[in-house]
C-alpha cells in the first residue's frame, strides 16, 4: 500500500485514560455553557424563517380549526420536514382537534413539541467510543462541500478535551486545499496529520495512518475522505475500497462511520444518506450549517425516514460550534427561536 511516502504533521498524543468507554455527555467541561449558547444562535437563524411563519400563522387565524392546520402542514413541508414526517405531525393534530384538545395556539405549539420530539427522541443517540478498539477508528464521508473536514477539526477538538489522543488522516487527496486545511486543523488542535500527495491512492493514504496509530498506540484515528456525489458509482466504490484497506488492519474497522449533511440541502439529504448507508453502512449522521439555514426541517425527514442516530449538529464555523444533538433544546428553537 505504500507506492507514495506518507508524510506526518506531528504533535505529542496524549495519554490513554484507561477508561472502558467514553461518551460524550451533556456534563462534559463547559458543556452545558456552550448549549444555551448554541442554541440561542440556531433559534436566531430560524426566526427567519419557519418561527416567523408559524407566528405570523398564529396571528392570523383566531380559531384552531382545520383550515389552520392546512397552513401548518404546507409550512412544514416547505421547510424541509419531507412528507412523511408532516403527516405523522399534521396527523397527531387532527387527532387532538377531534378531541378538543387545542384549545389555543399554546396548546397547538405544546402538540407540536410533542410530536416533533416523539420523531427525533429515537436518533439522539450520542456517539460511543469503545477503548477497547484502539485506535477507534471514524470515517468521515459525504458530498462535496458538505463540510466533513470542518467537523473532523471540531471532533478532533472535542475528543482532545476529552483527554484522548488523535490522528488524521487526509484522504480526501483529489481536493488541492483539503490537506492543506487538515493540517490547519492539526495545529490548531495539536493533533498529527497524515498525508499523502495531491492525487494519492485515498486507501493508502488512510492504510499509513491506521498502520501508525496502532504504532503509536492512539486513542482515536478520523480518516476525512473526498466529497463526492451519491450518484457517482466510481468514487462510491472508492470509499468501499479504503473500508476494506481498512478492515486488512483491523477487522472490524471502520468501527463509525459519520455521514455530514448540509441542513440546506432540504430532501437531497435523503437521497445521500440512503446510497452512502447502502455503499458504505453509514452509522450516525452529524447534520452541518444549520446556522445557515431558516428551515431546520432536515433534521426530521433524515430521522423519521433513515432511522440512522444523530450524533452531532454543526451551528457555526468556530471550533467549539459542534453540539451533540439534543431533542429539548432544538424543538424549542424551532417553535420558539
């Protein structure tokens, strides 16, 4: 696998903990400062757009009756929520309707919460680490500008903070700047990088870096991987090589594999979750830009649909603008902004 001279951008890992398992919990160090925080700039984002509609939706109509709920269900699917979703939605407000049950827009927002929450509860699952697998290794995939390697820095900080030690590796290797910026995210975070020339085998370059964490007996190797286009059989193959390469080091490797998807790519995000989980059994799903976005309907068309966890949700560009999902805290920001 070696046919180009892999290069290490080295820091000095950090200590194993000798824990079993590590997770990352709401009572992490500056965690629970961060949500509110978090949250209130991904309320701000949708106060543009869904929280101002349903308001203005509220304002209008002084009764709750049928015709409100229509309006409901069209300004959900204009959001992004996809069709199955909104009629489990729309069909938990009928039901309450039937039985008198919305007695006041307060009461329609509480049914909202409830029944958004009941769709999302079943994803929010956060990401385990096994210490038992070491180097536990995540693969990063996704389409072209998704943001993979924006979320791999973030993790890399997060799982630093964590007290673990971690690699990269740059096997996005057809894009000229995305070594460039991995290595930007390996100083930052004082984490090695792994690399190859522009152009390398993406398999290889990933083969080195497994090959040097277990040498060096790292806690957590994140392999990036070139964006690319569902649609694109070639480079889907691709990936599924680089998981084989993997699996000659280590067997059950990839041990997660995250799939990063932009909050504003609306429905197509089901279609790219569905061929990346066929082509390389995607395990958790981190939805990116959220911030960027006046919708947030995603988020429930990837869960009632993929039934496929949610790790994490990306609400800004700085190292610290990765939030593990949390169901609460985002229905509110969708209802309430």
């Amino acid at each position: 696998m070696k046919d180009k001279q892999a290069l290490v951008w080295d820091n000095p890992p950090r200590l194993y903990t000798g824990q079993t398992e590590y997770m990352f919990s709401s009572n992490q160090g500056g965690e629970a400062d961060e949500k509110p925080r978090l949250f209130r700039r991904l309320g701000r984002a949708l106060k543009l757009g869904f929280t101002y509609d349903l308001n203005d939706l509220f304002k209008r109509h002084k009764q709750i009756d049928d015709e409100l709920l229509e309006e409901i269900e069209t300004l959900l699917l204009t959001s992004d929520v996809g069709v199955d979703a909104t009629n489990r939605i729309v069909g938990g407000l009928t039901a309450r309707l039937a039985r008198k049950q919305l007695d006041d827009t307060d009461a329609v927002r509480q049914a909202l919460h409830e029944d958004m929450s009941s769709i999302l509860e079943p994803v929010a699952q956060p990401l385990r680490l096994d210490a038992d697998k070491r180097p536990f290794v995540i693969l990063m995939v996704g389409v072209n500008g998704s943001g993979k390697t924006t979320t791999i820095g973030k993790l890399a900080r997060r799982f630093k903070q964590q007290g673990l030690s971690v690699m990269l590796a740059a096997g996005d290797t057809f894009r000229a700047a995305a070594v460039e910026q991995l290595q930007q995210w390996g100083t930052r975070n004082d984490v090695p990088v792994v690399a190859q020339p522009t152009g390398a085998d993406s398999a290889s370059v990933v083969f080195d870096a497994l090959q040097s964490a277990r040498a060096r007996d790292i806690d957590v190797l994140i392999a990036d991987t070139a964006g690319r286009l569902h649609t694109h059989g070639g480079l889907m193959e691709e990936l599924k090589k680089v998981c084989r390469v993997m699996s000659k080091q280590m067997t059950d490797a990839p041990h997660e594999t995250l799939l990063v998807i932009d909050a504003g790519t609306g429905q197509n995000a089901l279609n790219q979750a569905q061929e990346f989980k066929k082509a390389v059994g995607v395990t958790g799903i981190v939805i990116s830009k959220l911030d960027g976005t006046a919708k947030g309907g995603t988020v429930f068309s990837v869960a009632e649909n993929l039934s496929l966890p949610i790790r994490f949700i990306g609400v800004g560009e700085a190292a610290d603008d990765l939030q593990e999902f949390e169901v609460a805290g985002f229905v509110d920001s969708i209802l309430r902004g």
